[in-house]
C-alpha cells in the first residue's frame, strides 16, 4: 500500500508507518523511487536487550564494568563449585588414601600414596555389594509404586476429572501438613498386622515399597503438570476412539517425560537415603540397606575403609541424577504436542 506524497513531497505518511513496525523512518523507499525498493537495514539485537539485572545493557558496553562483571561471575562460579562438588571429591579421595594420612594431614594430596586396598576391603570384607544390592532392590520397588501411585492418581484428578475429584484432592493437599513422624506408629502397626494378609510384613521388603507409594507431594506435583497439558491433545485422541488407559499410557506419559524425571529423582534419592523406616520395619542386617547398615559398622570398622564404603554409597544417587539431569529442567516433552 503507497501513501500519496505530501505537499513538501518527503513522503511523510509512509517514513511515519514505516517508524510504527520499528523501523527507522530513513529506511522507508521513497515514493516515486525508480527501480527496485531498498533493502530495509535492521539493526542488530544486543544480547542484553530485553534483560533485567542489576546491570544495564549500557553499563555492559563500558569495558571496565564488563571486566568487573565477568571476574565476579567467575569468582562466584568458583565457589559454587567448591561447595557443591568439594565435598564429593574430597570423599573420593579419602576413599582411596591410608587412614593414618586422614587423620594427619586430611587435605594433603596422598603424602604416602594411594591405598585402593580400601575399596576392595569395603566391597568383600565390610559385606558392602550385599547390602548394595539391598538398596538397589528397595530404591527400585519404592520407585515403581511410587510412580505407579502419582501418575494414575495424577490423571484420574486431572485428566478424568470425576464428580468427587475435588474432594480427594483436596484430601490429598491436607495430608501434606501432617508431619511424617505422626504418621509412624499407626504405619508400623499396619505393617505389622496388616488387613486381610493375616501375616506379618516385618523383614519384608514389601514393608518398605508399599508405604512409599503414598507421597501426597509426587501425586500433587504430577496433578499440577497435567493440568498445564493441552487438553485439545485429549479432545482429538477421545474422538479418535482412544480409551481411558490408551489416552493415560500413549497420549499423557509421553508428552510428561520431564515431572516423571523429576518424580524418578526424587523418589530414588528419597529411598537411597531413608534411614529411620527401614531400621524399624527391616531388623534382618542381612536385608538392610546401606543407609543403616554403615551407621552400625562405622565404630568396628577402619576409617578408611568406611569411607570407602560412603563412597560406594553415594555412586547410583550421583549416576541416577546426571542421567535425568536434562528431564529435570527441560520441557521438550511438551514440544511439538499442539499445531496450528
């Protein structure tokens, strides 16, 4: 669309419209112009356009300010570092040095060599494979019920939405505010005689997986992710035919992948570290995991050894959370779920 000229002839209307879609008016084609328009230059978008921080996008320019920025950050990333990862090396390193050269001179590095004898005494002598094992096993079965539990109690509230949804989920938020150590002695008793069994489950590992799986805040978290899911996905894939179990198993988990890696790392560190409901429901050492069975061997035990044992203890945690890292923040999961 060409705007008439005005009478000094500067073509005013389209340097005026052409400044309204942000661009500047020098760049608006003349009226009138022989041969081909222009190309329109635009400016390049600074990287700090649009930013907020303490530190404006002008003060960024100023060579000085930017140094002093960057050192600071670097500083600062430094520490994070030191507090974050320090302690895990510094136990990997006394999992590997001679207790004499942990007592004496703790942040020397190896005066007197390095002593894998440590971990090999911890893994065969200490008994540690078995009690990993023990931990694996219960971090594994409290993880599938507990995952079993918030996502069918996550989509019928969210998804199916029945006539009573509200009430449950309202039931669901008030448990949250109960402290667990309330909780402890009516759960012992249940899994001490539990209804309709009409046998004991101490010293099961079922006594361990079943409670678990009532986590209000995992069925709460995935409730919530639900509701922010597009429900036209869900509309399309029920005038499809898609049944309730076919929409929850092909439609809802797969665009959900990032609160199930959430739900996966919580529910497995949750386990690994659990120490008080284990010592209570599992008196067998030989079913034990590690997080009680270290605490009892730690006095009989040579410090270098047990702190090899605490680093075999802390490897799945670690290895479990890098493998989900990028479910844990990421949200391709919903990428893609929704066109036109």
């Amino acid at each position: 669309m060409t705007f008439p000229p005005n009478s000094d002839g500067s073509g005013r209307a389209t340097a005026v419209a052409a400044d309204v879609r942000g661009q500047a008016p020098e760049a608006a084609t003349p009226v009138g112009a022989a041969g081909a328009a222009r190309p329109v230059r635009r400016r390049k978008a600074s990287q700090f356009e649009g930013g907020r921080g303490y530190v404006s996008a002008q003060d960024w320019r100023n060579t000085r300010v930017s140094a002093t920025m960057k050192t600071l950050h670097a500083i600062l990333l430094g520490l994070l570092l030191i507090i974050g990862i320090g302690p895990m090396l510094l136990l990997a390193k006394f999992a590997i040095t001679p207790t004499q050269d942990i007592i004496r001179t703790p942040l020397a590095i190896f005066p007197h060599g390095v002593r894998w004898a440590n971990i090999s005494e911890a893994w065969n002598d200490v008994q540690i494979s078995k009690y990993f094992l023990n931990t694996i096993w219960l971090a594994a079965g409290s993880w599938f019920v507990q995952m079993v539990v918030a996502t069918t109690g996550g989509y019928v509230l969210s998804v199916l939405r029945p006539a009573w949804g509200r009430i449950i989920n309202g039931l669901v938020i008030a448990t949250l505010f109960v402290p667990s150590v309330v909780l402890l002695v009516p759960l012992y008793l249940t899994i001490l005689n539990p209804p309709g069994l009409g046998t004991s489950l101490i010293n099961s590992f079922w006594a361990v997986w079943l409670p678990s799986g009532a986590s209000a805040f995992n069925v709460v978290l995935m409730t919530r992710f639900f509701d922010s899911l597009p429900r036209e996905v869900f509309e399309a894939a029920k005038v499809d035919g898609a049944s309730s179990f076919r929409l929850f198993w092909s439609v809802v988990l797969p665009m959900s992948k990032p609160i199930l890696g959430v739900v996966s790392v919580f529910a497995t560190i949750a386990s690994w570290k659990d120490f008080l409901w284990p010592m209570l429901v599992l008196k067998d050492p030989a079913q034990q995991p590690l997080s009680v069975r270290l605490p009892a061997i730690a006095s009989q035990t040579d410090l270098g050894v047990f702190l090899a044992s605490l680093a075999i203890s802390t490897l799945i945690p670690v290895v479990f959370f890098l493998a989900f890292q990028r479910l844990f923040l990421s949200g391709a999961g919903l990428g893609g779920a929704v066109k036109g």
